[in-house]
C-alpha cells in the first residue's frame, strides 16, 4: 500500500507532501481552530481545483490579497491583485445590470459566487476597507468599494452580509468626506440600506452635520438618495392599503417616535440643510435647442442608461477633468466649467440634473409629510421653493414636447419609468403635500392672483379667509400665472389616458381641502376646471379608477355648497344621455365616488335651507344632479350600498370616507327628524335582501369602531369638521345615539334587529 508520504500528489502530478493539509486538520481538531476561510487551503489544492472548477484563479488571488493585507505590506501588489478581482467581478456585474436585473445565481455569476465563496467579502477585502484607509491611496479604496458593490449586485446575499455589520455600514459614511471616493461610497451605502432589516439612525453617524455641510450640491443630491431611505416609513408607500385595524394596534405598540421620525428631526437639526435642498430643487439649467431633438437624445440616452450610476459616473469624470485643468469651487458652479462637461449632449446634462432634483423633492416631500410639518412648511416658505419652481415649470418641470408614450405608467411614484416622468410625479406629490390643510398653499399664486380672490370674496359679500389674508406676498410666485395655475393649464393638455392626470387632480384638490373656500372654488371655476373634469369623466372615454376616484374628489371639493358650479354642472351635462353616464360611473365605484357623493348630499341640505335667494331655488328646481339626489330613495340607495361596501376588517384609509359619508347621510336625517325612517328602511331592507341582522350589525361594529378610532386623543378630527361645516360633537352625538343599547329608542341601531340575529360578529373588535 502505498504511504501518503512522499507519495505523488494526485493534485498536482508532482511529488509534493500531503502532509500539509492533512496536519493543519490534524492541529485544527487538536487546538480547536479550525479553516475559517477557503484560502487556507493549500495553494496546490486550489490551482488544480481551479481547473475543474473554473475559478478563473479567484481564490489564489484571495490568498494574495490576504497574505497583503496589513499595514506594512507592499500597497502597490496589493493594489494589482484588487485590479485583477474587480476586472472579473466587473464583467458580471455590468452583465447583471444589461439583463434587466435578472435574480442572480451562482450559475449565472459564478465569479462573484467564488469569490463569496472563498471568504472574500467577510475575509480580506472587509478587513482592508475597514483597516487600511488612513495607509492607502484613494484609486485602492475605491477598487475595494467597486468590488464589494460589484458583488452586491449580483449577490443579494453579500449585500444583506455587509448590512448586518452596523460599524461597517457607519464606517462608509466617513468616506464620503473623500470626494474621490465619495460616489462609489454612496452608491454602496444605498444598495446596504435597501436590505437593512432595521432602519440606521443618523444620529450615530459620527458629526453628521459636518460631514453634511462638507458636501458640495452635487454630493448633497447623492445623498439625498441615501437619506430617502433612512427617514421614510416602511409601509409608507402602500399606507392605502393597510387596514385600520392593524395600522391602530401598531400605533399602540409603537406609542415612541419611531426611528423615521426620529432621523427626520436629526436632518432638520443641521444648519442650512433645508436651505440648500430648496437651492437644488430649484437651480436653473440651460435650455435645448430643439423640442424634438432633445426628445429623440432623451430617448437614446435612456435606452442605454439603466440607472444612475453610469450618469453619475460620466458626470464625476467631467467635474474630475475640469479638477485638472483648473482650480475649482466645491459649490454648484463647479459641475459647469467642466470640459468634458460642455462635450456631453445637452440632453444628458438635463436628465442629470432632473435625477438628483427627483431624490431632493422626494426628501422635501417626506420631511412635509412628517410631525415638524409646520416647521418645514416655515423654512421652504422663507427659501422660496413655490417660486423657485414655479420659475423651473416650463422649461424644466413640464415640457410640452414630452412623449405620451411615456405616461402609460399606472399612479406608484416608484414604477419603472424614465427620469422624466419620475420627476413630473414627485414634483407634483410635493404640490399635493404642500398644499394639504396649509395655509402656506395660498404661496402657490402671485400677487394678482391673489387679488382676484380678494375681488371675488368682495363682490360675493364675503369675507377673506384669514390664510389668504396673512400670507406674505414677497413669498408668493413671480411672472404672470403662479404655479397653480401652470398646473391648470397642462392639465387640460393631458393625454386622456395619462396617469399624471390622477396626480394633478391630486394636487389641485389639496388646494381646496380644509374649510370651503367659496373664492377658491371660483378662481378655479373661472379657468374651466369643472367643465374639464366632467368631459375627463363624461367624454374621454377614460377607464382608470384611479384617475376617475382623483376627479370624482377633486369635483366634489369644487362643488361643494357652490350653487354656481351646480349651475355650470347643469349647463354641461345639458342631456338625459350625459346625465346617465356621469351617474354610471359614479355608481360602478362607490368607494371611488364617495366623496362626490357627500359633497351633493351636503349642498342639498343647505340649499335647501336657502329657499329666500332666487338663484338657489332656480338650480335647485333645474340641476338634473340635485333633483336626482332630492328624491329619499336614492338618497337610501346610496346608504344602503355604502354601509354594505365595507366591514371593520376591511377598511383602511381608502375607503374609510365611505363610513363617514354613510354618517353624513344619517346625520342630516337625524336634524330633519327623519332617523328612524332610514333606519327601519334599512332593516326592510335587509328581510328583502334576505339576510336579517348582517347590514345593521356590521354599521353598528363599523360605528364602534369609528368611536376608537376617531375619539382617540392623537386623532386630529377637524378634517372632518371642515370638510362637512357640520361641528365634530354632532358626529360624536349621533354616533352614541345609533349605538344607544336602549331598544325603545327609535334613534339606536339595536331598535331595528330581531333579537335572534342580535350582536352577530360582537368579537370582532375586542381585544
């Protein structure tokens, strides 16, 4: 038999001792230190694995740049052997990228997989990163990040490695002070946060508000991307979507600022910081020379650009090269003396420039959307955004050549469309966040603007409301039409079957919401916003709910209590045909058309209190959409319906309007003394339909918990108020009237249910 000694190895055909690896197991087992990594294994064994296995000599390399990796060790061979991996981990990681992204496997990427494989990312390279900075030159620290993000790209596994490592994850943040290495950096850190199971807290990020102020504006727009996904919400996209139910048991477990909320103040706290945001959103770029061609370059560039990252990096070799041909500022201007800058088509500049704007914006949005809200909604009023971008909207923001084949998009703000588009949708979700419930949203007109309202508040007898009154008008919009009314004007310009239509009804509703404004409501209305939104509805031929749901609540903020949009309601929908079809597809949705519904229910009540002024008795005897609602049994179909859309279990924020319209209907009845009627007919109802004791016990668990839900001490209800001029204690009221458990009342719900189908489902809100 032959003995392993001096035997030839049948690795290497050659006469070399097994001895080694057999002994280091052998001392492994004795002194309980085993291989920690692949390139322990002896050099012999993985050259002739190598072979077999295809490693393209990856994990000799490993051994080199391990064996390299200490302070003292020759930088410049250790650089080689870094240049040589990332040539291989390059290859498929811009193959990844080529493929639309395709889930990666070892198959696919089998060098990035050995190199995982062989320790190389919780070996050598993590440990030079992370130790050897201060020693070495920035091209080495930047191959070391390229190699890690090269990996992460195909390698989902290695990214959520690295994100695990919170010192590690902390320690890149200090290399963003380098601005040789600052754009590698960033973009690793934003791949690590996407997988991070728990959200980072910049305030462990040591002096961020130094590292911050360091950035010059194209850095601070890079980071930007960073910093969406530190201060947004987890479930903030979908939040729709979530039920009521579970979004309140998580707010009671949660009852302390969560981690978002806590990184939102750690920004506003750095000085200047929203100032020089504001600076971004709203900086000016040249202008292309023709409409079609830059549309056609557009295309091109975008065909090939899969992401930022190229552009990004096209765009530091241009500010690299100005670096050397000159001295230059760290500010803004720096980017446009660049050489190779001024050789980029100019279409590409622009689209540079509208992908970091869309980060900012998004940034902007969030911190609106957040609990300093006022305090933001202070600083972007005194930097000037409104007018900023007001000043950017027909030249940058809202082109009139953009292509309508790019809006085919459904209403995510994070679908897979062009840069364009993306910025379009957050501009305009900036809009919607700015306006909402603020009294700043009158900074959204100019002066003349503004006096217009005055006049129409004088000339209908009627006071100026105290917003418009107090806004400060060297803050408001400049040029001839205020960004309100551009919106107005491209929105009317809207392909039919655009998405952007759901987002500018959006944001032109946000500036009606809050108390009704009867001269908000004619501003509009004298720009022919109501007769657009019923042809979008009527005539178009338009088939996204979502884009309907948008119109149907932005014509119930402008209808509402206004007796001259009923009249111009009339004037348009002037046949039995148009008629029909506006209430087709008011009725093929109700919870998209809820809210239009309240709105009329609500104006018919007071109308009808208002028989003394000529005019209102005249629409109220010829609008076809008042006499429609006028009749009770219509009015009860709609109740009836609405109570039935819903359980507890199913709403959330969507479709919670279709409870509080149900309300509206039974309030006013409640003040005409007419409670009991709807109630018994409901229950008649019920025997008809076939199901005795399910309409009226669902309304009576949807009511306690509409009483949990909106009785709740951080529960702001004004909106409600506001909304339907109806005082927050007479909703309270009603409610405890309609769950009253005396069964002799013929207020309370419990009245109307035989007692064998009596408190069906009571457990489904206990706790």
């Amino acid at each position: 038999m032959a003995t392993l000694l001096g035997s030839e190895s049948p690795w290497t055909g050659g006469k070399r001792s097994s001895r080694n690896i057999i002994a280091k197991i052998t001392h492994s087992q004795i002194a309980g230190q085993g291989f920690s990594r692949g390139t322990q294994l002896p050099e012999a064994l993985l050259q002739e694995r190598d072979k077999r296995a295809k490693w393209h000599g990856i994990p000799e390399l490993l051994q080199k740049l391990h064996e390299s990796s200490h302070p003292n060790s020759d930088l410049s061979h250790t650089h080689s052997v870094l240049k040589e991996l990332s040539s291989l981990l390059s290859m498929e990681a811009m193959s990844f990228v080529t493929e639309d992204r395709k889930s990666a496997q070892e198959s696919t990427f089998p060098n990035t997989y050995t190199f995982d494989l062989f320790g190389g990312v919780d070996g050598p390279l993590l440990f030079m990163s992370v130790s050897l900075v201060p020693a070495v030159n920035d091209d080495l620290v930047k191959d070391c990040l390229s190699v890690l993000y090269n990996c992460c790209i195909c390698t989902e596994g290695v990214t959520k490695s690295l994100a695990a490592r919170d010192d590690f994850v902390l320690f890149l943040f200090t290399l963003m002070t380098n601005k040789k290495t600052f754009l590698q950096t960033a973009t690793l850190i934003e791949d690590i946060l996407g997988v991070k199971k728990d959200m980072i807290q910049l305030e462990g990020i040591p002096n961020l508000s130094g590292l911050v102020q360091s950035f010059d504006q194209q850095q601070l727009a890079n980071f930007c991307r960073i910093l969406s996904v530190t201060i947004s919400e987890p479930d903030v996209r979908n939040d729709d979507k979530h039920t009521l139910l579970a979004k309140n048991a998580q707010q009671k477990r949660n009852a302390s600022p969560s981690r978002a909320e806590v990184n939102q103040v750690t920004l506003l706290n750095i000085p200047g910081f929203i100032e020089r945001l504001c600076k971004l959103a709203t900086r000016k770029v040249s202008e292309a020379t023709g409409a079609s061609n830059f549309l056609q370059e557009l295309e091109d560039w975008y065909t090939w650009l899969d992401n930022a990252l190229v552009l990004d990096a096209l765009m530091q070799m241009a500010t690299e090269e100005a670096e050397h041909s000159s001295t230059e500022s760290s500010d803004e201007s720096s980017m446009a003396t660049s050489p190779l800058r001024h050789r980029l088509p100019q279409s590409m500049k622009i689209v540079h420039e509208i992908m970091y704007k869309v980060e900012v914006l998004y940034v902007l949005c969030v911190l609106l959307m957040g609990r300093q809200r006022n305090q933001v909604h202070k600083m972007l009023a005194e930097f000037r955004l409104i007018p900023g971008l007001n000043n950017l909207f027909d030249k940058l923001i809202w082109r009139k050549y953009t292509s309508s084949d790019h809006v085919v998009h459904g209403q995510n703000e994070n679908c897979d469309c062009s840069p364009e588009i993306s910025f379009k949708i957050q501009f305009l979700r900036l809009l919607q966040s700015f306006s909402d419930h603020h009294e700043n949203k009158y900074l959204l007109l100019n002066s003349q603007e503004l006096n217009e309202l005055s006049a129409i508040s004088l000339k209908a007898n009627i006071p100026e409301v105290e917003a418009l009154v107090n806004t400060d008008r060297s803050l408001v919009c400049d040029g001839k039409k205020g960004l309100l009314t551009r919106l107005l004007v491209v929105m009317k310009r809207e392909p039919p079957d655009s998405s952007f239509r759901f987002w500018q009804a959006r944001a032109v509703e946000s500036f009606l919401r809050g108390a009704t404004s009867y001269a908000d409501q004619m501003f509009l209305l004298k720009r022919g916003l109501l007769e657009h939104i019923l042809f979008c509805i009527i005539d178009s031929g338009c088939k996204s709910r979502d884009v309907l749901q948008s119109y149907f609540d932005l014509l119930g903020e402008l209808m509402k209590f206004n007796i001259d949009a009923f009249k111009r309601f009339n004037i348009y929908v002037s046949t039995e045909d148009k008629f029909q079809t506006f209430m087709t597809q008011i009725n093929s949705s109700l919870v998209d058309s809820n809210m239009l519904v309240r709105c009329i229910v609500l104006s018919l009540d007071r109308f009808e209190s208002q028989t003394e002024d000529v005019k209102v008795v005249e629409v109220l005897s010829e609008c076809c959409l008042l006499s429609y609602m006028a009749r009770v049994e219509n009015r009860l179909s709609f109740l009836f319906r609405l109570v039935n859309v819903i359980n507890v279990q199913t709403l959330t924020q969507e479709n919670v309007s279709c409870l509080n319209t149900s309300l509206v209907v039974l309030m006013l009845a409640r003040r005409r003394g007419k409670l009991p009627f709807y109630l018994n007919t409901l229950r008649e109802k019920e025997y008809a339909e076939k199901y005795p004791g399910c309409l009226l016990n669902n309304f009576h668990n949807l009511l306690r918990f509409w009483q949990r839900h909106y009785l709740n001490k951080d529960k702001d209800s004004t909106c409600l108020e506001n909304s339907s001029c109806i005082p927050f204690d007479y909703w309270k009221e009603t409610v405890s009237v309609l769950l009253g458990s005396d069964r002799t009342s013929l207020c309370a719900i419990a009245s109307y249910i035989d007692e064998p189908f009596m408190d069906l489902d009571r457990d489904l809100l206990e706790d």
